[in-house]
C-alpha cells in the first residue's frame, strides 16, 4: 500500500533461464515479461508464463516433466536439482522509497 505522496509501486516479471550457446557452454538469458500494477497479477502471470513453459519441456519428451517450485519471488521450474527457468517477480527500483 502506498503512503500519501509516495509513487506507485510497479512489478516486473523476468524469465531467467538456462540455456546452451551454439559452443555447447551454458549461458543465460533474461526476459522482461511486462509491469503490473499489483503484485497479485504480476504472480498470476509468472505463475501462467511457468505453466505455459512446462508445458512446452513436457510435449518435447526429452528431459521429462520439470517441476514448478513456488518461491518467495516467484516460480521455479527444476529438471531434478538444476532450475532452468525462473520467473521472478520484482518491484521496481525507480517506485521504492529512499531512506531519509
């Protein structure tokens, strides 16, 4: 909730994930899915955007069925103990308050 006089907090969803570059060494890549004014949708969405990449791992067969690990920042997806995709959810520096 903000205060009287303070800005809005805005949320960001990101994609973290674990990728192979064309030289077979692992890399990562980040995506920004968007702000949102609420943390609820931005959760939603990262909840959504976890699904939707799961689902797209399980149709190929070829590593199996990753498992969607809820974090205090948002979801987790985990082909055994490796996470290869993170959808984090952050609020934006630029609307957080400075300490006086």
């Amino acid at each position: 909730m903000a205060l009287s006089g303070d800005t809005p907090s805005m949320f960001t969803v990101i994609q973290f994930s674990l990728e192979t570059a064309p030289d077979s060494t692992p890399r990562q890549r980040s995506t920004n899915w968007g702000s949102y004014r609420s943390v609820e949708e931005a959760f939603i969405n990262a909840r959504c955007l976890a699904n939707e990449t799961r689902s797209r791992i399980q149709e190929t067969g070829a590593f199996g069925s990753p498992a969607i690990i809820d974090t205090e920042w948002g979801y987790d997806l985990r082909l055994g103990p490796l996470t290869v995709h993170r959808f984090w959810v952050h609020e934006s520096i630029s609307s957080q308050r400075l300490l006086k």
